[in-house]
C-alpha cells in the first residue's frame, strides 16, 4: 500500500472511532465502547497522520476535524436534548449533558492526544481542551445560560419557602462554573451571582414587609437571626465564600438596615417603649451575625 493509502487507511479508521464517541453524549459509557486496544489504535491512527513530512502532514486537517466533531456534537445532540426545556428539567438536562460532553472531551483528547501536544508545542492553536470549552460556550452556553439561571434562582427560591428541591442541581451548576471559569468579573459565575443578588434583594423586600406585619418586634428579630443562618447553610453548598457574604450583606439590609425604623415605631406600640429598650433593640438589630 502507497503512503497515501496508509494515510487514508487511517483517516477512515479513524472515523470509525469518532462515530463511536458521540455515542457518550447519549450516556454510554467509554469503556463499554471502546477496549484498550481499539483507544490505541485510533491514538495510532493520529500519529500516523501527524508525524509525515509535507506534504503528507495531516495536522491541520485532523484539527478541523477535532473542530467540526465537537460542533457535529452539540448541533445534533446536545442542542435537541435540551430544546423545549425550562426550569428544572433543563438545568437537569444540561448539567447531564454537560457532564458526558466531559466524558466524550476525554475520551476523544486521548485519540488526538498527539496532535493536542503537537500543536500546542508548535503555537499552532489553543490545547484541544480549551478549544473544546469554547466550542461549548459559544454553541450551548450563550444562548442557554440565562434560562438555566432562571431555573436555579427558582430552586433557590423554593428552597426558601422550604419546598422540597433536588439540591444536586445547584451543587452541579457551581461544578460546571468551576471548571468553565471561577468567580472572576465577567464570567459565568459572577453573571449568575449578579442575578441572584437582584433576586435575594427583591425576596427579602418582599419578606420584611410580611413579616413586619405578622410577628412582633421581638419574634421578628428571631425569625431574621434564624434566617441568616438559613441562608448561609444553603448559599455555603454552591457559592463561594465571598459571594456567601455579599448574599448574607444583602439579607441582613432588607431585613434589618431597611427596617429598623419601623421595628423601632412597631415595639414603640407594642411596649411604650422607652429609652433604654430602644438602645437595646438597635443594638440588637445592629449585631445581628452574617458571618
């Protein structure tokens, strides 16, 4: 067989593999597709077609091909699982999506393990990894985010009411912002943090004026201490510690620096209340723990 026929040989072998990896994104694990044996000689396959002199070198068509893989994936599977979603369904769904699109990336950096460090070593173009991330991003995220973030801030919500909700979900959703980008300005994280201090602040407005009219002074600080400490509990599973703090900042001001006024006017009625029990109470709104 002629060099170019070898070539060839391995581009159509090579094909076969890739078929067979998309099949992740469907849930099926790797190792029930692939033996060590088939991995490698796909991995072979890309070595083989790396390392010939011009102009038999076939890295560039193997990185289109990388490129057009990953686009293959999500037009065709990742974008019509979640189509017609909202609210949990689709944050459950993307997350799943998002974690066998993972799986898949594995998988496929192993065939093109070679070229990955080839073209990186050469500044040929970003890590294959990298180039996934963005592939995802651009195709899945921008578009999607905002109703995914929607759907959390629903949970969290319901969470607050004390309505039963699956937990994991937002644990995933601060995975996935972990391994896209962190809680830098600008990224995913802070868009969704940004959006759910709007949404605290909105709540706890809305909760402070029913609580004021419900409880008395007294019952009311108990209910906003017993609150806080809610609040930091839940916050703490998904967000990092920073932002734990300005959610609780947040909370503490609608329901006690927004308030106070009013609480005082409240046991004013309740109590006559005098001099020193009005100290006392502005003391105790003012100590209030957020740590």
């Amino acid at each position: 067989m002629s060099n170019r026929g070898k070539l060839e040989e391995s581009m159509k072998t090579l094909e076969e593999g890739i078929k067979k990896v998309k099949f992740i994104l469907d849930g099926y694990p790797a190792c029930k597709l692939f033996t060590s044996e088939e991995y490698m000689r796909y991995y072979d396959c890309v070595y083989l077609l790396c390392v010939q002199p011009p102009p038999f070198d076939l890295s560039a068509e193997l990185l289109n091909r990388y490129h057009a893989t990953l686009d293959e994936s999500i037009y065709l599977k990742v974008l019509p699982s979640l189509k017609d979603k909202s609210g949990t369904s689709l944050l459950a769904e993307f997350l799943r999506i998002w974690t066998n699109y993972k799986a898949m990336l594995k998988c496929l950096g192993g065939f093109f393990l070679y070229l990955d460090k080839k073209c990186t070593d050469q500044k040929r173009s970003a890590p294959l990894k990298e180039i996934a991330l963005t592939c995802f991003q651009n195709g899945v995220c921008n578009d999607l985010l905002p109703k995914v973030f929607d759907a959390a801030l629903l949970l969290i919500s319901q969470d607050r009411r004390e309505e039963p909700i699956d937990r994991s979900l937002l644990q995933g959703l601060s995975t996935f912002f972990v391994e896209n980008d962190g809680p830098k300005k600008g990224t995913y994280y802070h868009m969704f943090e940004e959006k759910l201090l709007t949404d605290t602040s909105s709540c706890y407005t809305r909760i402070a004026s029913e609580w004021l009219h419900s409880y008395s002074s007294a019952d009311y600080i108990l209910k906003v201490e017993g609150c806080l400490n809610d609040e930091k509990g839940r916050l703490s599973q998904f967000l990092y510690p920073s932002s734990v703090e300005k959610l609780l900042q947040v909370v503490h001001l609608k329901l006690i620096g927004e308030m106070t006024s009013q609480l005082i006017e409240k046991q004013k009625a309740e109590n006559n209340l005098n001099s020193t029990r009005y100290q006392e109470l502005l003391s105790r709104c003012a100590n209030l723990n957020i740590g």
